[in-house]
C-alpha cells in the first residue's frame, strides 16, 4: 500500500480537486452559458423555427439549425474560458498567489485545463443528449438520424478541446489578456490571410502564376474560424481526416504548453511576449503582414508603377515594426540608437522574401517541361471549373469532373501546348493585363501539364488574340479542347429543359419536350464540335443566350449551364425554324427603333480618366457614360447619322459586333422599341453600300 500511495498522490496533484473547484466556483457562469446557448440555437430552435403547420424538413447536419449563432457560440465561448480561466497567468498578484502554492507547474495546468474541459464539454454532450431525445417528438420542425446528433457532438467536442487548449497555449506565450484574445484570432485566421495575400502578390508580379478564385475558397480550410463559421452550411462538413488532424494538433499543443509553463517566469505576467526568444518571429511576422497588404494594395491601385510599390513595401515595413515593438515595448518611445539598424536589417530581409520568388531567379516564368516528361496536357479557360467541385447555393454541389475527361494524351496536343507555352514565355504577352485583369480581344488560358513522376505543373496566361494564331489554332480546333472549353459533358441526361433569351428583344421560349431536348442537345454539340478558330475568335454578337436547365436533386436545386447560338451555327439555326422558334428569339430589324452610328475617332479627345474606363460587352455604367461622350463629340461634329430605314438596321444586324472601345471602329447606338439602348461595334469590312450611304 506504501509502495502506490505517491501514485495516487501525483494523481491528485494533477488532478487537484480544490483547484477544479475553485474554478467551477468561479468561472461557473462561463458553462452556463454555453449550455444555454447551445441549448436555445439547437433544441429549442427545432421546436420554434418554421410555421408549425409546415412539414419538418430533412437537414443533412445539425449545425444547420439555429443558423449563424451556433457556429458564433463554438467559436466564441471556449476562446473566453481560455481567457478567464488562464487570466491568473496575465496578472502579478494572481501569478504570485498561484505560483505561492505547494503545486508543480504541470499540476496547476492540468487543473486548469480539466476545469475548462468540464465547463465546456457537459454542455455540448447534454446538448447532444436532448437533441437526440426530442428528435421523434410532435413540434419538431427538422428530421435527423443518431447519426447525425453523433456527428455534431463529436465535432463540436472536437473543436471545442482545440480552441480552448489553443487559447491557454497562447496565453502562456503572453503576458496580457487583451493581447492573449486578440492573438489567438489573428493566430486562427492567419494561415488564410497569408496564404490568400501571398497568392496575390504572386498572381500580380509572378508571370504564369495560376492562383485563381477557386484557390481562395480552397485557403478558407486553413482558417479554424472560418471553417467553423462554415459549419452552418450541409455541404462544408468536417471530414474524418480533418478531425483527426485537429485532435492531433490539440494534443500537441498540450504537451508544448506544458514544456513551455515549466519555462515562463512569474514577473513576465504584464508583459506582451512570455518568452524573449519569440519577439524576433513576432516582428517579422507583423512586419511581413504588414509589407503583403501595403504591396497588395499599392500594386492594385497604381499598378506597373515601381516607385509607388517600393514606397508601400517600405511604408508597411515600419507600420509593422512600429506597431511591433511599441507592443513588446508597452511604449510608443521607442526611439533607441539600435532600432534603425534592426529595422532596415528585417526591412531588408522581408524585402527580399518579397522579392527574390517573382524574379526570374527560381526559373519559375521560363520553365516549359520536355515532351519526354509529360504524360497528358490540359489547356483552356476552364480548368478549376473542371476539377473542382460545383458550387451549389449553399456548397459543394456535385462531384468535379473525372481526370481523364480534363486531360488529353495525344502526342500531336501535347506538342502544341509546348509549343504555344514556349512562344508564351518567349515574347510574355499580356503582362499588363495580368496586372490590370482584363484587357479587350484576350482570354486567359490554363495550361496544365500531367508529369511522368506524378507531379503537376499548372500556369495561367493573358493571350493576346493577335501574334499567337498558328498556336492557338493548332489548340482551338482539337476536339478534345471544344469538349473542355465548352463544357460539352453538362449537356448529358441530367439536361431537363432549355431556355433561350434575347435580351434585346426582352423575350425567352422554353423548350421541354424530351425528343426536341435530345435533338437541340445534339445539334448543339454538333456545331460547338465544328467550330473552327474564326468561330471561336470572333466576337459578333450571339443571336441569342441558351440555358440548360438540369433535373432537381434531392432538396430541388437545379443546375444551370449557359451557352450562346452563335452567328456560325446554321444548322441550330435551321432546326429553330423548322420549328418556329427562331423568329420568336432572334432580333430583327422591326424589332429596332433607331440606330446611330459613328467613327470612333474620339478617345484621344477625352481625359485620362475616361480612357482608362474597363469596356465589357455589357457595359458598365462607366463605360456607357463614355461611350455616350463619343457620339456627343460626334453630333457637335456633325459626324453622326441617325437611320430608322429597316434595310439598313437589318445590314447592321447581320454584322454587329461586341462593343470594343477600339479607335478606327464604327459604333452604332442601337435604341429597340421596348426602351432598351446598347451599342455595339462595326469594323470597316463589315460596311455595306447601303450602310456607307449613310455615313457623312
């Protein structure tokens, strides 16, 4: 009996009973509210949320009901009981009666710890308990299985262990509670933010990079927070592995509280950082936040301007130093005859961080890989769409498409994105549109190649539609690539309806028969198939917009894919007539009220301002304004012709363009009887005698 009484004693110590107490006492209310929290948004929601004469609906996951206030609380509540609970650690005259006890360091922690796990883990397990037994009464409003209250109890006892073990294990490397609360946040969103400002730095100054905005939603996952924030939706649901590597990381960041509190000094309780050896990592880590949103935001709002963007790296540099030291320091003095040396020492080190990755040095921007390396290629505008899941309204909605249908293993393909990629690095087209994000008459490709060792290498480049046409025409007309690009694996089965719309004749038919379904499908498909470079290049305007519109799944969402009835499909174009529906959507000269035209000869007459107006097919407000100056000068020029002769509308019809902005082009203000007015563009060839009469 001797021989086990110390066991049973270092068991108490680390589990000391008067500790815990002390805590539960004290701290209580902080488990209160989390039960009653998590009480009111889960369980009781099931009982007041809908009209109680509706039928209960079916949910995928409980972290559905209750809506953002849930998730709020799980975020929320076990972060404030790592603070209060480990507020003796931030205190001089709690550290010093504490740490005045006859207990080790590792049994003050455990005790600690284990009277947070109690105040948080009964309320989420009792939540979970009353949630499953009213699952089968009247008055619930939400149908779910065990399985689902069991999924949502673990992740939440999960996510709870982690955020609170978090919260202390940052509280023992600070000496402030305010500081300690604010940390952790940053320290929880941190990963994405970083990895989202990198990834712009990279896409603005890397030539080739390929982060995309299916990568920002991707980066999200490397945020708890946001992940958690998440949870609401059925679709975003932690996965197995995802626990396992939260629950691993929890328990490792146990065992590092534990080295560390056995090495933190009492006095340091008042102090920002805990531990001195951590205050070169904590200003570098505020300094290089600081540089990345400084160059981001420069580079976005004077771009191609290298004095602005080296004035912002250097401006955010001593933000960040400034703010970092005047925290370490608890003093905005500062000044000492040291801290210019140390600045420009982690100014410069940052900068090159920065720097070195968007030169030429990594090889990154001239690297085309050996034929003899690539085993299939990938090229085209749509190769996140392809590989990624679909975004339903609230989520992942269907599974990405299969790798075989995205990559293609011709030898003949795979040596005509070589060669359209050397020709890419060679001559580096599209730099400015890169920064600027568009330009007028290119595209951005995808090129992805699938390597012999596994790998995959993946760029992204703005292609000027002048200067690539052997290149791109070797691509453009695979048909392999028009399956791809068009997206030809959506007009499959699941197809249950088409709709088409004209805008400019503010009218839509429906098709939904299944037979003349299948036959538009395949004529569709059939002409997208034929479309040669010319085809694909041109930019006349569709006669009309095409919706798929897919079957319902299982809670009634439908899938909607677009295409366009381009000028050069003249068999859809025939069977549309032979069954009455072409006239009904294509626009026609009667459908015209009036039509203006003139030579834009006037950019250079405007200001700054107006010339650097985005112009889209759609225009926007800024560009319609500008446009609208145009045929101003025009008229006061006495160089605009106004026709309402339905010939010459007609001739204007069969040739119109997207507006392009471009100077030397012929613009048309086109003013349809329903009101609405667009413009568009004519090129000299697209002149006919009837419309050369008219001009001035």
């Amino acid at each position: 009996m001797k021989w086990g009484m110390p066991v049973m004693t270092r068991s108490r110590f680390f589990f000391n009973s008067s500790v815990i107490r002390q805590n539960l006492r004290q701290h209580g209310w902080i488990g209160i509210i989390y039960m009653l929290g998590l009480m009111f948004f889960l369980p009781v929601q099931m009982f007041l949320n809908g009209n109680p004469n509706a039928e209960p609906e079916k949910v995928e996951g409980l972290f559905r009901i209750g809506g953002d206030m849930q998730v709020v609380f799980i975020a929320t509540l076990p972060v404030v009981a790592g603070l209060f609970l480990f507020r003796f650690l931030q205190s001089k005259p709690s550290s010093d009666l504490w740490h005045s006890l006859p207990l080790r360091r590792e049994h003050l922690l455990a005790a600690h710890t284990c009277s947070g796990l109690i105040l948080l883990l009964l309320p989420v397990w009792l939540t979970a308990a009353v949630a499953a037994i009213v699952a089968p009464l009247d008055g619930n409003m939400y149908i779910y299985q065990g399985a689902d209250v069991w999924e949502w109890c673990l992740t939440v006892t999960i996510l709870t262990l982690f955020l609170f073990v978090f919260t202390a294990f940052v509280g023992i490397c600070t000496g402030q509670t305010v500081l300690q609360g604010v940390v952790v946040y940053i320290l929880l969103v941190l990963p994405s933010a970083l990895l989202m400002l990198t990834s712009m730095h990279l896409n603005r100054y890397l030539y080739g990079y390929s982060g995309g905005y299916n990568e920002e939603y991707r980066m999200v996952n490397w945020s708890p927070v946001l992940q958690i924030v998440k949870l609401e939706n059925e679709y975003d649901q932690f996965s197995t592995g995802e626990k396992w590597i939260y629950f691993v990381i929890t328990l490792l960041v146990i065992m590092l509280s534990f080295v560390l509190y056995r090495k933190r000094h009492s006095e340091k309780a008042g102090q920002a950082i805990a531990f001195t050896y951590f205050n070169p990592l904590f200003k570098a880590g505020v300094m290089f936040c600081a540089m990345l949103v400084s160059v981001s935001y420069f580079g976005n709002v004077k771009p191609q301007q290298t004095g602005w963007l080296i004035g912002g790296c250097i401006a955010g540099a001593l933000i960040g130093y400034i703010v970092a030291e005047m925290i370490i320091r608890k003093t905005w003095q500062i000044m000492t005859r040291r801290v210019f040396a140390e600045f420009a020492a982690y100014a410069i080190l940052l900068g090159l961080l920065l720097y070195v990755p968007v030169t030429g040095i990594t090889g990154y921007e001239s690297r085309v890989p050996a034929a003899d390396k690539v085993t299939a290629v990938y090229t085209g505008s749509n190769f996140w769409t392809l590989t990624e899941p679909e975004q339903g309204p609230m989520g992942v909605q269907s599974r990405p498409y299969e790798e075989k249908e995205v990559f293609n293993e011709d030898k003949s393909y795979i040596e005509a994105v070589r060669k359209l990629h050397q020709a890419l690095v060679t001559v580096r087209p599209g730099e400015e549109e890169r920064s600027m994000g568009s330009s007028i008459g290119s595209r951005q490709f995808s090129i992805a190649y699938q390597l012999k060792n596994g790998r995959q290498m993946l760029r992204s480049y703005w292609i000027p539609s002048a200067g690539f046409e052997p290149e791109l025409k070797a691509i453009m007309e695979n048909k392999e690539f028009k399956r791809n690009e068009y997206m030809l694996s959506r007009l499959n089965d699941n197809v249950d309806s088409l709709r088409i719309s004209n805008k400019n004749k503010n009218k839509a038919i429906s098709i939904s028969d299944p037979q003349e379904v299948k036959e538009f499908k395949g004529i569709l498909k059939r002409e997208i198939l034929n479309m040669s470079y010319e085809d694909q290049m041109d930019n006349r305007i569709s006669k009309a917009s095409i919706q798929a519109i897919g079957k319902p799944d299982e809670v009634g969402y439908q899938l909607y894919y677009r295409y366009e009835w381009k000028t050069s499909y003249h068999e859809l174009e025939g069977w549309l007539a032979e069954k009455g529906y072409a006239d009904k959507i294509r626009t026609q000269a009667r459908d015209v009220e009036s039509a203006e035209i003139i030579k834009d000869v006037y950019t250079d007459k405007l200001d700054a301002a107006s010339r650097n107006d985005v112009y889209t097919d759609k225009l926007g407000a800024a560009s319609r304004n500008t446009v609208q100056r145009h045929f101003d000068l025009a008229r006061s020029e006495g160089l605009a012709a106004v026709t309402k002769d339905k010939k010459i509308i007609g001739d204007i019809l069969g040739k119109e363009r997207y507006y392009s902005g471009r100077t030397g082009e012929y613009v048309v203000k086109m003013k349809y009887k329903y009101g609405e007015v667009t413009y568009i563009s004519l090129r000299k060839q697209d002149l006919t005698p009837a419309i050369k009469s008219l001009l001035p």
